[in-house]
C-alpha cells in the first residue's frame, strides 16, 4: 500500500484541472458553480439522490460524479444519506406508482429552501416508459421540479452543467 | 428419469420456437417437471406468464440442454412450483401478480410486484380487475427474547435503487432479513405487448442500465432466432466487445465498492478511475459511455473505426499496467481481508438449489458461465477460462470478479485481433406468421434470459426478460443470516443484485 500511496503522491493528478486548456466547459462549470454556490449557500450545498424508478442507468453517472475526474466536492457539493441534511433532491427515473408515496415522503423531509433537479429523459416525461399502468409520469408529476438535466443517462459533464443552471436560476427566483 | 429433451417429447413441441424446443405439456407432465426440479435433476432457468399460460425454462446440466415446458391454464390455475422448488417463488407471485394466474399450493400469497399502487389488479391479464389489491402488507412475523428490527429503505442512504430490507436481529447479529421488491416496476412487459422492434429493443435496453449492452445483446439474439436468421460476423465481434467493456466497468467498479464499504476507500479511488477510463473508452469507440442502443436486432448500429480500436487498445494497456498492483493491495491487506473472508457464505446446497448466475454462482461452486456453456457467436471461437471458487463468500465474490476482469482484457485483446471485415448489420425479415425465440446472453451479473414472441409483422407479442438477480436476492436473504448488520452493506454490494432488472 505504501508504494501506491508514493507513486500517487509522485503522479499528476487526474482531476481536470479547473482552468482546462483541453476541456475548456468543465473549467468554466466548475467556476461558476463554485462562486454561485458561496454566495448562496457559503461554501456548500447538500444533494440527495432519490431514483424513484430510474433503469439504474443515471445513478452509475451520478455516481462517477465523485471519481477523481469529476471530484464533485471540490465544488463544495456533497452527497447526503438523508434527505434531512439536503438542500437539492436530485431524481432520476420514470416515477412509478409503487415509488410515488416515497418520492413524496422524502420531498417533504427535506428541509426549506430546497430545489428539485430531475436527472434524465425518463424523469423529465416518464421517457419509454410513459402510458404504463406502473408509471405515474416524469418527476413534475409528483413532486414541483426546479430543473431537468436530459440525457440517457446524462453523462456526468452534463450533469454537472445542470447543477450549475440550477444555481444560476434559484438566485434570481427564489431570493 | 429421463433427460430433458426425452422427457420434452412427452408434450407437444410447439412449431416455429428456436433455438431450444419449447413443449405444450398436461398438468401430469407439467408435475414431473416440478419433481424433476425438486429432484436436482434440472435447473430452473425461468418461469413466465402469459393470460392463460404458464411456461418455464429448464435446463439439465447433465448433458447440457435447454427446454421450455408450457401448460395451459384452465381457469387460471396450475399446480405451484414453488410448492415444492422455492427458487420459483417470487417468480410465481410476480405471474401471479401481472396475468392473475393462480399457482395452487403456493406457499406465499402476498403480492409481489404489486403493491396496491396501480389502478388495476392483473394489469396483463386478458380483463385487468379494476380493484386494486390491498396496500397492506405483513412481513413475516416474528417471536422470541432479544430480537428487533430494523426497517431499511426503500430509499436508502447511498445512491443506488430502492427496495425495502426488514432485518431482525438479535445484538448485532442477523438472525433473518426480508427484502421486499417491485419499488421500481414500471411495466415493462405490458409496454412490450404490441411495440415494434425498435420500441421494444429500447425498452429491453433500459431494463437494468448497468447491463443495457448485455440485454440488448440477449434481445436481439431472442428476436434473430425467432426470424431464424444471424448477425453478421463483424456484428458479433463488436457485441461481445461492447460486453466485456460493460463486464470490466461494472466489475472494477464493484471492486472498489466493495472495498469502499470496508471503509477502504483507497480502492475505491483507484478502480473509480480505471472505470471511468472504460466508458470514455466506450463513448469514443462506440459514442456512447453506456453503449446503450447499439445493439440492435439485425447487428450493432455502431460500427467502430480506427480511434475507436485505438482507443481501446490503449483503454487495455491503461487496466494492465496498474491492476496488478490493486490486486496485491487487496489480497495483502489484512484488515480489509477480515472483513470480507468468511463473511456472507452461500451454503452449497442453497447454490444447487437455486442455481445463481455470474459471480454469485462462480464463488460457491457453481461452474456456469453462458458464454462457456452454451456458446454463442463470438465466444465459441475465443478463448477464455471460466473462474470458479468453492467458499462462497464476499471475499471469493471480489476474486471471481478479479479474475474475470483478466479474461475479459485477454477476450478484448483476441476480439480486437480478429475483427472481421463486413457489413455490422443486416435487414431482418419481416415474419410472416407468428414465431418464438429465447436467447441467454452472459451479462455481468450472470444468464439473462430473453424469450420472446413475435407476431405475423414482427411486432412484439409477448416478451419476457428474466434478470439473474431473480435467483441471487433470495440467496443473499440467506447469505447474511448469522453475520453482523455492519456486513451487509459488503455482502449487498458483493452480490449487486439489479432492483430495476428484478422488477422490471
């Protein structure tokens, strides 16, 4: 373990670099992320991820979020167990009838101001899955929806850019 | 008794069912096929409705064949398999469930799928019943001195897929869990009925996102053997390659994972990136980080260029280089050992009994990999080893998988060495007259099962898609009985078992 705790310290870090020659739309989400979010919030903001019927698609790209790639916390976002501790309901999938009750009882939990953003096609209308007699519809059906991120699933860039959205129109709307 | 295709000629084969026969049976053969299973004879590879049938697919390992046993159900009855083969339980309450077919003698009445949410009882019934069932539901009951429960989920604390976990425990100990499932059922089946190929290929690759490349892969081998006809070879290559991406990713990711809930979240960081170089591999050599929706009926709809191979040759020498080191870091670290060796065994006449796939099924004995035992274009023509481990623990869940991302590095290598010249898709014919097709496709999980029906016109007529997890949720239930509560976010995580696949 030694030896891949040194070669580690050795190695460059992965992590794009904020100012990125190469990917010039990460460094730029990644600025105005961090100085919209102090502003609001200090220096942090608390997701909850909720999959209210997602195929599991968007949560895997949701979880790359935290790799050393992404390194979501560098922006001071986190993810919490407990939707107590949140400030944004982030909520992937067609909501089905049998997670209905739960989506609402976790929005409810989750303490003022809070925002809603809705990962993915499916969670936008309900995708391919729409006109089941399982599926209620997209996230807006259910519970009042603040933004959606498309894509299936969104890579985690494009989530990222989402988040960044949401911050920019809650500090006109909601102040 | 007999084996499986003597026994199949007992019934009537039904016409225009490929590529294994599937056999119209009375209720008398349909009960030696039951004692067949209960026997340890044969395995259960899946059960499945229809509005007035039954069907399930058997498989002897004896000699290695494949069968479908159908029964009509007068009255919308048949006799339980669960009754007396317990690995068809929850498949017979999700039937039961979805078409209303009563299986008499089942041990378990609750609903499964269902749980009193939808608008309709019997949603695909011929006449859904416009009472819904109730919302109630009894977990299993419990009595004695010292014991509690814990009620978990279903939104859990991490992000991934609800489902609900009633742990009884006494102190720390876990003297038994019940899972409660169907959270995410979105009623694929019924979506199903009707679509065209291509609505129904997309349905068939949002059915567990983690395996989209697997299911696309068993779906579309279901529909090209139901129209009897084969991918181009260049097609195939590209699939089982786009396969063992997806089988490295979700593996390392798994690794680290696993590790992680060990509070060693140095591995985590290191296979998280690893990963992460897979599927920008992926989207560079197939434009899509998933592969989702490249594996079409017909072939693959993304051809791959000479980036493409670049990129992925590089992606191989990128996990070669610095995986061994990872694999000494596991199996040299004491404390991490501690806490995954000897936790959460799967005893082995559970594995016999239920036959798990994949890694669940490869840890404890159980030597059955598709691509092995039932070839299939590619793979009956690369060479690969199938690894199988006897202790059934989370520790030989993390080897198997350790092992098998070797194999597919070393199938990746041949893939791209042999890649065929040609067309990566053909026109498919329409069907003239209705036809059947099963496929099993070897996901990362394990056997997906695809069995499907298609009408005059190639529309979906009834499609039923079996997740492995069917036959490993119920053996974690009894993997973490006699652990610590504190093991079951390792012993769930070395299982990963698909909510979304399961309730579909």
């Amino acid at each position: 373990m030694r030896k891949l705790l040194f070669q580690s310290l050795a190695q460059m870090s992965l992590t794009e670099p904020a100012p990125s020659v190469d990917d010039a739309a990460l460094a730029e989400i990644g600025a105005a992320l961090a100085q919209t979010t102090r502003r609001r919030l200090g220096r942090s903001l608390s997701i909850r991820e909720v999959d209210a019927g997602s195929c599991n698609g968007c949560e895997l790209e949701i979880h790359a979020l935290g790799n050393a790639y992404y390194d979501l916390e560098r922006f001071g976002l986190r993810f919490v167990a407990s939707p107590r501790h949140a400030d944004v309901l982030l909520v992937t999938g067609p909501v089905t009838r049998n997670m209905r009750m739960a989506l609402e009882r976790t929005y409810h939990a989750t303490p003022n101001p809070k925002w809603v953003v809705a990962v993915g096609d499916c969670a936008r209308d309900g995708g391919c899955f729409a006109g089941s007699y399982a599926v209620v519809g997209g996230v807006a059906a259910v519970v009042p929806v603040d933004l959606h991120i498309a894509g299936c699933p969104p890579p985690p860039l494009e989530i990222l850019r989402g988040l960044l959205a949401l911050l920019e129109t809650a500090a006109t709307a909601k102040t | 008794m007999a084996g499986l295709h003597e026994f199949l000629r007992k019934g009537g084969i039904a016409p225009g069912h490929r590529p294994w026969p599937r056999a119209v049976v009375t209720a008398k053969i349909w009960n030696e096929a039951i004692a067949g299973l209960a026997g340890g004879q044969w395995q259960l590879l899946g059960l499945w409705g229809e509005p007035d049938h039954i069907h399930m697919a058997l498989r002897d390992d004896a000699d290695e064949t494949i069968g479908i046993v159908s029964l009509d159900c007068e009255g919308r009855r048949y006799p339980s398999v669960a009754l007396h083969h317990p690995p068809a339980l929850r498949l017979e309450r999700a039937a039961r469930d979805l078409f209303g077919l009563e299986p008499v003698g089942l041990p378990d009445p609750r609903g499964w799928l269902d749980h009193g949410n939808w608008d309709v009882r019997h949603p695909l019934a011929v006449k859904p019943d416009p009472t819904p069932i109730d919302k109630a539901y009894a977990f299993l009951p419990i009595e004695g001195d010292g014991l509690h429960q814990i009620p978990v989920g279903p939104v859990h604390a991490g992000i991934i897929e609800p489902g609900h976990f009633r742990f009884t425990a006494n102190g720390e100990t876990v003297v038994r869990l019940e899972q409660r499932l169907g959270y995410v059922h979105k009623g694929i089946e019924g979506l199903m009925a009707g679509a065209t190929l291509e609505a129904a290929g997309k349905l068939a690759a949002r059915t567990s996102g983690d395996s989209t490349a697997a299911y696309g892969f068993a779906f579309a081998r279901a529909v090209e053997a139901a129209l009897g006809v084969e991918a181009p070879p260049r097609a195939t290559h590209l699939r089982a390659l786009m396969a063992e991406l997806e089988r490295i990713a979700n593996h390392l990711g798994d690794f680290g994972a696993i590790c992680n809930d060990a509070s060693f979240a140095l591995m985590q960081a290191h296979c998280a990136v690893l990963r992460e170089k897979v599927l920008r591999a992926a989207q560079a050599a197939f434009g899509h980080r998933l592969m989702r929706d490249r594996i079409v009926p017909g072939g693959v709809t993304a051809d791959i260029g000479s980036d493409g191979i670049a990129a992925i040759r590089a992606l191989v020498n990128d996990i070669k280089a610095p995986f061994p080191a990872l694999v000494e870091l596991y199996d040299n670290t004491a404390s991490l050992q501690d806490r995954t060796v000897t936790t959460g065994s799967v005893k082995p006449h559970l594995t016999r009994q239920y036959a798990p796939g994949g890694y669940v099924g490869r840890a404890s004995g159980r030597a059955f990999d598709v691509r092995r035992n039932l070839p299939y274009a590619p793979y009956d023509r690369l060479i690969f080893e199938v690894p199988v481990l006897e202790s059934g623990d989370v520790n030989a869940r993390v080897w198997i998988r350790i092992r098998e991302i070797e194999q597919s590095l070393s199938l990746i290598a041949q893939l791209l060495d042999t890649l065929p010249q040609g067309a990566a898709r053909i026109d498919l014919p329409t069907a003239r007259e209705p036809c059947e097709g099963m496929a099993l496709v070897e996901g990362f999980r394990g056997d997906i099962l695809v069995w499907l029906r298609l009408d005059a016109g190639s529309r979906v007529a009834r499609c039923h898609l079996r997740d492995p997890s069917w036959f490993q949720w119920p053996l974690l239930e009894a993997a973490i009985e006699d652990n610590i509560v504190a093991d079951f976010p390792l012993c769930n995580k070395s299982f990963n078992c698909s909510y979304s696949g399961h309730d579909l």
